[in-house]
C-alpha cells in the first residue's frame, strides 16, 4: 500500500532518492542498522533495500501509528528484513550493547521532539548499542549552526565518534526530495569496497 497522499509513483521516487543519499553516506549491503524515529518510513524502506539479503534494519518511533506504516511499506515493497522496535521509558533502545554498524538520526533530534537532557541521554543510549566500528548519520534539519555544534557534534564525540565528513546533496524530507547535509560521524576503522577506510589513529 502507498503511503497515506502519495502515489506508489512517488513512493518510488523518493526511496530511489533517500537509496542514493544512504550509499553514499557509506551504508553498505550487510549492515544492522537503526533508524531512530523512522516516522512512516522514507528511509526504513530503502534502507532495508541498501542492506538486504543479510541485513536489518531496527524501525524505531514512539509513534504507533507512524511505525506501524513504515514497517507496512517495507512488507509491501517486498522487504523482510525490517524490525519494529517499540520505544521504552528504561533503556531508550532495546538492544544489546554494539549492536548496531549503522545509526542513522534523520530530522528528529530537534528542539520540538528532544529536551537537552533527552538528547544528551539518547547520545549515550547510542554509544551503547553503536559497534566500535559504527557509522552515525545525522540530518540535523530545523537546527542551529551553533545547536549543531553543541548538541550534534559535541554529543557524538562525548559517545566515542569521530567526524568524518558531511554529506551535501539530494535528501527525502517531508515526502519531498530537497538539497541539504548529513554530518557523517565514525568509530575506529571501517572496511570499505576492499579498502580501509581510516577514522582513528
Ligand atoms: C520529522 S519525523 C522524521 C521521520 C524520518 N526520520 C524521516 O526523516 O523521514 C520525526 C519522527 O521521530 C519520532 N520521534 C521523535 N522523538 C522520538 C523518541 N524519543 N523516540 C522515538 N521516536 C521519536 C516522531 O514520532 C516522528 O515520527
């Protein structure tokens, strides 16, 4: 079933350009990942397309109604490798410590959805669950350069990141494809299409 007002013209329009956007944020087939606050799912879908046959992909939203649609369109597009996973009040993220290769927070650690505090707590839950090799993707869209700087970039280095590089380019936000960033951080070293691809030492 498309997605609630869009076409399935438009659903393949926009996972065709989030699959790009997460290539080349550096998502590569195999991967577990989460996508925290996944709302109805317009990168879960590719996502799971990116990581697929081996890979999973952790569909994370305290909103029922939105979570339930996102792992609805997976199923449709044929995807078996999406996991809901609900939200909790103890841990944030329920899974094992190191779990993850690849996090991805797109377009939710702002002010309207994360108190200071909150923010800071989710960080750590993700350095907790983030592998020593994990990718962390961040669109820090309807944020400040400066809140950027103090809840983004410092947040994920106090969790054991390094900055990597930024994306700049095409990126689903709201059903539509616009031109914005991804801040692209990185633990330790991580093998890339046959080469190392050097974050620490
Ligand atoms: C603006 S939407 C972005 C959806 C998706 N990441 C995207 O880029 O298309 C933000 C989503 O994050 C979810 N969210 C906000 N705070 C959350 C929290 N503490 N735990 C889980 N989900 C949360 C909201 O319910 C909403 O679906």
């Amino acid at each position: 079933m498309p997605a609630r007002g869009m076409d399935a013209v438009t659903n393949e329009a926009l996972w065709d350009a989030a699959e790009k956007t997460l290539r080349a944020i550096g998502v590569e087939a195999g991967a577990t990942c989460l996508d925290f606050g996944c709302g109805h799912g317009n990168y879960t879908v590719p996502l799971a397309k990116v990581v697929r046959p081996s890979g999973t992909v952790y569909a994370l939203d305290k909103d029922d109604a939105e979570l339930r649609r996102a792992t609805e369109r997976a199923r449709d597009a044929g995807l078996d490798n999406v996991e809901p996973l609900t939200s909790t009040d103890g841990p944030l993220i329920a899974l094992d410590d190191d779990a993850l290769d690849v996090v991805i927070l797109f377009d939710v650690l702002h002010s309207y959805y994360f108190t200071v505090e909150e923010r800071k707590r989710l960080f750590e839950e993700i350095g907790r669950v983030a592998s020593p090799r994990a990718l962390l993707a961040v669109f820090p869209h309807h944020m400040e350069a400066d809140e950027i700087e103090s809840e983004v970039v410092q947040r994920a280095i106090a969790t054991g990141f390094e900055r990597a590089r930024d994306y700049r380019g095409p990126l689903v936000h709201d059903d539509h494809v616009v031109e914005d960033s991804v801040l692209i951080f990185t633990r330790g070293q991580r093998v890339s299409r046959g080469r190392t691809a050097s974050t620490r030492d």
